[in-house]
C-alpha cells in the first residue's frame, strides 16, 4: 500500500478498537507508517520486536507507557525515531549534513567494501551534540543496536551535557567517573594551546603524551558506541578533495566532488584510511 493509506490503515483500525474494548488485535508488520498511524490513534499497545541475527532470535517488549513517551517527545518525533523499529542498526550524527554525508560513505563502502559497510543500517540526525543522547538512549532501550557521531569538540561539553551523553551509551558508573576526569583535563591541554582545534587539526594539535591520552579517551568511548571525530569535525573528511563551506554547503561542494557516476574515473570510491576507516570502526 501507498505510505500514507498504511498509515490512515493504522489509524482507523485504532479508532475501531478503541470503541470496542473486549478484542484484542495483533498486527505482524514491517510498515512504520503503519505503526505510526496505530499510535497516533491513541489506542492502548504493545509492540513486540522481533529480531533474528547470527542464528540468534530475540524477542523485547515496548510497554504502552514507554511507546507514548517516544511518540510525545518533539525531537523523536521529528526525526521518525520510530523507524528504527525495523532496521539491525541505528547511526545518530549531530546534524542533518552529518547524517546525509555518512549514510552516503556506508552506501559506498557497502557496494564496493561490504565486509566494511553498515548493513541495514539506519542514519538519523539530532539538533546538535547537546541532543544526540536523546535518540541513542530511547532506541537502545528497544534493544536496537544504536551509536553516536560527535566532533571533537564534544570534550568541551562537561556538567549535565558531558553525564546525558555517558548516560545514553549506558556507560557504567565508574567508567563515567574515569572519562569525566579525563575529559576535563584534556580541555584544558586544548584550552592551553590557544585555537580553535576543532578546525585546526583535532588531536594533531596536542602534545604527543595528550594526544596518547586523548586516543585512549576516544577508544574508550568507542567501545560503548561513541565515536569522536578526531580530526575535529564532519569537514575534515576527504581533505584532499578541496571541499568548500560549512555544513550544508560543503556537503554539496563534497558530493559534486565524490562524483555521482560509477562509472566515472573521478567517482570516489572507498580507501583503507580517513573516514572509510572510520565508518569501518562504528561497525566493527
């Protein structure tokens, strides 16, 4: 069915149910749209999602309670967080320009490098660093496999901002302890040195022992499915490209230069360093 008459499907079988309380009704579904109708039409539901990967099935509950949280919240809302639902794997970046750039590097990789790529992977977008967590977190409690793109400059970002973005990877109690402490000195390493280092080189910019002890910052991050940009942020991809602008703008000028012709001896395709490696990590 067309999208949006999935989704008046949904709606209007909701709207029957809610008027006759003694049926119970279960739906198997692929569509979205269609669950989107269903919650929107404010009828009390579960879902159950079901997942099959490695030879191993799962099987985890969304409470009703739970589905309405999601649903009320604008920044979920806006961004379809629902659809995640029906994809193995969940990338959130930071912005719009972000999510499009990495979705297409993981399209490329997985055509050309596909034991590198992402597959069935879903790339969505937050309003800025400060908001990634609120995506991560929501998706990882429906027990979909979910990891966040950050620029370098997140160590900047301590007190409350710094805790929301440990507390959504679910990172342990202690281990947050030990990355508060360790991002608060190396602000100050960066603050020191007197630039923007975010446009300045990210890391390369340290001393070679602050620069060992921020990979190892970022490593552990990485674990928990935090991945920081070390060269400092989305435009300091693909360098050599000569790319022009800030966001939105440099992701046209980087797009035009990646080519969109395979068949082109100027299309780029994937390289075993910057950030074909890098997409390579949020896999692995």
């Amino acid at each position: 069915m067309h999208p949006s008459l999935t989704f008046k499907l949904g709606k209007k079988i909701g709207n029957i149910l809610q008027k006759i309380s003694s049926k119970r009704l279960f739906v198997a579904t692929h569509s979205a749209n269609f669950l989107m109708g269903s919650i929107q039409s404010g009828v009390p539901m579960k879902i159950v999602r079901l997942t099959y990967s490695n030879s191993v099935p799962t099987a985890r509950l969304l409470e009703n309670r739970k589905i309405t949280k999601l649903m009320r919240h604008p920044l979920l809302r806006s961004v379809n967080a629902l659809s995640g639902l029906f994809y193995e794997f969940v990338v959130v970046t930071e912005s719009d320009a972000d999510r499009a750039f990495y979705h297409e590097i993981n399209e490329r990789l997985l055509t050309y490098s596909p034991q590198r790529g992402i597959p069935n992977c879903l790339f969505l977008n937050a309003q800025n660093k400060q908001t990634v967590h609120e995506i991560v977190k929501p998706l990882r409690e429906m027990g979909i496999p979910s990891a966040a793109i950050v620029d370098i400059d997140v160590i900047k970002e301590g007190g409350k901002n710094w805790a929301n973005l440990m507390n959504g990877a679910f990172i342990p109690e202690v281990t947050k302890q030990e990355t508060e402490r360790s991002r608060s000195s190396l602000k100050t390493k960066f603050d020191e040195k007197g630039i923007d280092f975010k446009r300045a080189g990210g890391i390369e910019v340290l001393d070679q022992p602050d620069r060992e002890a921020c990979n190892y910052l970022f490593d552990r991050l990485g674990e928990y499915g935090v991945f920081v940009i070390r060269k400092g942020e989305l435009e300091s991809w693909l360098f050599s490209l000569g790319a022009k602008g800030h966001g939105p703008s440099w992701l046209i000028d980087v797009f035009e230069k990646m080519g969109d012709d395979p068949n082109s001896e100027t299309y780029i395709r994937p390289t075993d360093d910057d950030v074909w490696s890098f997409i390579e990590s949020v896999r692995n």
